[in-house]
C-alpha cells in the first residue's frame, strides 16, 4: 500500500519549528516522525503533501516525491505529526476497505481503496476537512499525535528506545574505542563506522541505550548516560554531559550540559552552559554559558506562549524551543517555556522575554527588526563553512516567512 503523509493546519502549534520545514520532517526520538514509517515499510512508496508554501523546498529536498507520483491502488493518507508504530500499523492492517482513522476522536488520516490521486487533489485544498475524501465509516486507532515541541522532547527517551531497535546493532563498535574509554552495559550500546570515543569518555546504557551514528567524534572525558542518540558527523566536546531523553542530530557540535533535549541537526552549543528539555532547530548557535531554565521555581506546571495564545503544557519540565538560524550570545539566560523564532539574535543582557519574534534582535531592554539581507548572508556564510549551499527554494521561502512574521514583530 503507498502512503501520503500530509501536514494538516495544526502544523502552526510547533511555533518557529515548522516555518522553514514541514512537520514530518521534526526529530522525535533517533529519527524524524516520516523515518518512523520508511524504516518500517522499506521499499514501499511513501510520499509528501506539505503545505502549498513548503512545496518547492520538500520537492527539492525529496525530489520525485510529490502526490504526481500517486498511483490509483489502495493508499493510506497519515498526518504527518503521527508518531508511527508496529501498534498503530498492525491496527491499520486489521481495518478493510474504506475508513477515516481517528485518534481520539480526531481524524489523523484515511484509508482509500481507490481513486488515490483525486483524493490527495482533494486534500491538498482542504488539509482539516478529510470528510471531503467522500468517506462515511471512520475508525478509531491507536495512534500517537505530536501536538506541541515540549511533547516531542517529553517523548524522546522511549522513542530513542524503539527507534534503536530498528536501526542498530547492539553490542558492535564499528569505530575507533580507546583503550581508557569505558563502556557501560556495551549490548545496549552501538557506535557507527568511522566514530572514535577518545580517552576517559565514558558511554552509559544502564538506564537506556546508546546510539552513536557515523563519523561521530566523542572527545576525552566526556559522559554520554542513554537513552540518547548522537547522529552522524556530531561532535561530542570534551567533559560534555550529555544526560538520558537527549537526541542530537547529524553534525552539531555540542558540550557543556544537556538534559532531555533535541538537536535537529546543524546546531552548535559548543561551550559550558546548561540546556534541559528544549528543542533546537537547524543552524542554531548558543553562545558560551547560555543556560536555559526547564523548572519553575514554585514547581508549577510551565505556560508557553506558541501560536499567538498561552499553552498550559501540564508539565514540570519544559525549557527552550528555538527555531533555525537563530544565536545567542555569551552569558545569555532564557527563562523557563521560552520560545525564540527563527533568525533572532537573543543579546546577553538579563533576562530577554519569553516570547521573542522571529528576524529580531536585542536584549531584555527591547528589540528591532533584523535587517533581511543581512541575516541572509549570515546564513550562506555559516552553511558554507559545514558544505551546504542556502538554495533558492530556501531562499524564497526564508523571504516569506520574514514578510508573515512581521506583524509579530510590531506587537
């Protein structure tokens, strides 16, 4: 059966996260929410409706993966912020013939038995109304929705878990161990082709495991306790800290300490400084002795202002969501539930607020509007040096988002 995994308009909740990619493209665990499903149904045709303004940018990044490459056979529509597992696809299986799936008594997507191109035709103008898909029976199934960035990074420990079942090898160490560099329960542990753990690091699968990917360079002393994932080409700084629940992404370069917290990939927070249950976008920077605070002082449950409305987490523990490109200086400390957009500069100056607009740039005393082009070639500059090109399709979209944005920025 192919599949189309669609954002709906609940993509909004995610805050700065999913202005410059879609929700199927966000870290939950080892993998990205669409990984989940390809590494369960490799082979399969499996393909992409992101929302009319991503279009250009899924297409380049995933090219000949577009619904022009449906087919007219049975077809499941999945949300994209489905968090996929052999639960929710061995229920999917048990279902015949046509159906609306709910979780919850929310529609999270649908089974078709045919007509599959005019159905996503159908979907793509309307991503909440599946009832335009023509279908009466619905069924409900147990499927796990991401709403929110903190439930993603409340998440991660046990995805980790399941997601490492599925891609490693346990036990085998593929890269370079120094003698004097300590293993911790090593079935749990796998460390990928061309990694080197260098002297008196130490690697803890006690209470979960570890996953190391490719090229991952773990510098000396530095603590790695599971569940955690380190992806490929990331560097791990020497007497690093790196706590249970945390996944970093492909090529960051990360020290200090961190706590339960996701790295999408790209990402520096190279020096000491605390960050706990936060959630970094691609191509962010946090200066030396950034700390982030992820605990009220009263221990009360954290309110986080996403979407332009004030969000009871129902949680203890919920730090930063920091979306791409964004920096902050030496020194900076952000406040518990913070959320800063994409290309902010957040000045190390007391407390900034909690709420900072995407393209700003300040301190606590006020901010002003980054200038476009100069936050564009920041961006060419910083990309070019890891080998990456900002591309047009990027570039465009980055435009755009700076023009819808503003009004957050006058309020």
């Amino acid at each position: 059966m192919q599949t189309v995994l669609y954002e709906d308009g609940a993509h909004r909740f995610f805050g700065p996260l999913t202005l410059l990619r879609p929700e199927f493209d966000l870290r939950c665990g080892v993998l990205l929410l669409r990984e989940k499903l390809e590494r369960r149904r490799p082979g399969s045709r499996i393909l992409l409706l992101p929302r009319p303004e991503l279009a250009d940018v899924v297409a380049e990044q995933h090219p000949g993966r577009g619904i022009e490459g449906l087919t007219d056979e049975p077809t499941l529509f999945l949300s994209g912020r489905v968090i996929v597992d052999d639960t929710l696809l061995d229920a999917l299986g048990e279902i015949d013939g046509e159906s609306i799936l709910t979780s919850g008594g929310t529609a999270v997507g649908a089974l078709v038995a045919a007509d599959a191109p005019a159905r996503a035709d159908a979907l793509a103008e309307s991503r909440d109304d599946l009832s335009r898909l023509g279908i009466a029976a619905t069924s409900e199934v147990p499927a796990r929705v991401a709403r929110f960035p903190w439930e993603l990074v409340a998440l991660t420990s046990e995805e980790i878990t399941a997601d490492a079942a599925l891609i490693s090898r346990f036990g085998e160490v593929e890269g370079t161990l120094h003698p004097s560099a300590t293993l911790v329960e090593p079935s749990r542990i796998a460390v990928g082709e061309g990694s080197r753990v260098a002297a008196g690091a130490v690697i803890d699968a006690t209470d979960g495991p570890v996953v190391i990917g490719r090229g991952v360079e773990i510098l000396p002393n530095a603590v790695i306790i599971g569940p955690s994932a380190i992806g490929d080409g990331s560097r791990i700084n020497a007497c690093a800290r790196i706590y249970g629940g945390t996944s970093i992404g492909e090529r960051c370069k990360v020290g200090g300490e961190v706590e339960g917290s996701v790295f999408q990939g790209w990402s520096n927070k190279q020096h000491d400084g605390f960050l706990g249950h936060s959630y970094l976008g691609s191509w962010v920077n946090l200066g030396a002795a950034t700390d982030n605070s992820d605990l009220k002082n009263n221990y009360g449950t954290v309110r986080v202002a996403i979407d332009g409305r004030t969000v009871d987490t129902c949680s203890t523990f919920v730090g930063a969501t920091i979306g791409d490109h964004s920096k902050t200086a030496i020194g900076t400390k952000l406040n518990t539930g913070t959320v800063v957009g994409v290309f902010a500069n957040v000045l190390a100056t007391g407390f900034p607020p909690k709420s900072i607009p995407s393209f700003s740039w300040g301190t606590a005393d006020g901010f002003v509007e980054h200038d476009l082009a100069k936050a564009l070639e920041t961006a060419r500059r910083v990309m070019v040096r890891r080998n990456v090109e900002l591309t047009m399709a990027m570039e465009s979209l980055i435009v755009r988002v700076f023009e819808a944005e503003r009004s957050g920025r006058t309020e």
